[in-house]
C-alpha cells in the first residue's frame, strides 16, 4: 500500500491524521508483527463497520488503492472538495474509534 501524505487538499490538521493512519497501516515493517497485524484487523474492521458506505469507498481507493484526490473525483463523478471532506471525515472517524485500542 502506497502512503498518502501531505497535498493540496490536506490543512495541519488532516496531514497530521493522515500521517497516524499511515503510520498504521503503511509498509514500513512494525517492530511487533503481531501488534500490527491486530492493527490492521481492527482497522479493516471499523472501515467496514462504522464508516458510511461513502466513507468506506473513498478512503479505500485512496489509502489502498493509491488514487490521489482528482482520479477519486472523476471516477465517483464528484468535485474534488467532496471527495476530500469526506476522506476527512473518514479519516476522523477511523481515528477517534482507534484510539479506543492504541
């Protein structure tokens, strides 16, 4: 999986979201395989569990399939501004029910 750090559409704020996200769930091996793997598991769980079906679309062709914020829009049909707001709800979303287990 590619990371997605620091663009355009990103304030301090969702870059420094976006940058705990990559943290969980980025390439870089984690010194405790197992710890990352539970990570990850709980992760996948809460996007298929608790994000809104937009949500769940937008923040898996951007964090796991590598799409940057035009390529979502023109493929969904949306503005670029939807599709980075809702990211940015997804992304707080699966940050505030991670920190229940972090």
């Amino acid at each position: 999986m590619q990371k997605r750090l620091k663009s355009d559409f990103l304030g301090d704020a969702e870059f420094c979201a976006d940058k705990q996200i990559a943290a969980l769930i980025g390439d870089e091996p984690c010194d405790n395989t197992a710890k990352h793997r539970l990570m990850l598991k709980i992760m996948r769980s809460i996007i298929e569990n608790e994000l809104s079906q937009r949500q769940r679309q937008m923040i898996l062709l951007y964090y796991f399939e590598g799409e940057n914020i035009p390529q979502i829009a023109e493929r969904l049909g949306v503005n670029r501004s939807t599709v980075s707001r809702t990211i940015s709800r997804g992304r707080r979303n699966i940050l505030e029910k991670m920190k229940y287990f972090v």
